[in-house]
C-alpha cells in the first residue's frame, strides 16, 4: 500500500462546495458551445432527450468516482488510468489510459 505524502494531501482538498461549482462551470461551459449545433441538427425534443442521457452518464461517473476515492483513500489515484488500476487491475489501467487517448484525439478532432 501506498502512504500519501504531504503534497497528495494537499491535492485533496478541495470541499463538497469547490467540486460542484467546477462541474457546474464544467458542463455549462460545453452546453454553451455545444448545445446550439445539437438542437439545430437533432431537433429540440431529441436534444432535451440527449442531454438528460448525457446528464445522467456524468452523474452515475461522479458518484462512481467519489465512491471509489472514498473507498481507496490509501492509493494515489491521480487520473482515470491509476483508479482503473486500483479497482480492477493492471489491464483496466491500460484500457483506461487507451481510453482517455482516443478521447482526447476525438476531442482535437472536433
């Protein structure tokens, strides 16, 4: 096992109230510049219906992601590859990692 050292401790700190503003400011941000183009090409009630999908994805992550941060306060977990590997495993880590990858590069893409 692994024992946090000052500054991974420090790294945890931000409140209940600090994490949801940044995920508020988070996914208003994209809705601002995604959410135009979306209705025009899908139409208003597919694009309510996208987004309450979208929404309900984040929210089951999040409380994945606090659930396990909670679970595994002894690791150093820094991104989605280290938690991958925490809970399942060295091959969950590379998946993770390939994941985040091919995220990104859609991202660019975009």
């Amino acid at each position: 096992m692994h024992h946090l050292s000052e500054n991974d401790r420090k790294m945890r700190t931000s409140n209940t109230n600090e994490s949801l503003t940044n995920m508020i400011k988070y996914f208003i941000g994209i809705a601002l510049v995604a959410a135009p183009k979306a209705y025009s090409e899908v139409g208003f009630i597919a694009g309510i219906l996208g987004l309450l999908f979208v929404g309900l994805l984040s929210l089951s992550a999040c409380y994945f992601l606090i659930k396990a941060r909670n679970r595994y306060k002894k690791h150093r977990i820094i991104d989605f590859s280290d938690l991958g590997k925490v809970c399942y495993g060295p091959s969950m880590q590379i998946f993770c990692q390939v994941l985040l990858i091919t995220a990104s590069a859609s991202f660019c893409m975009a």
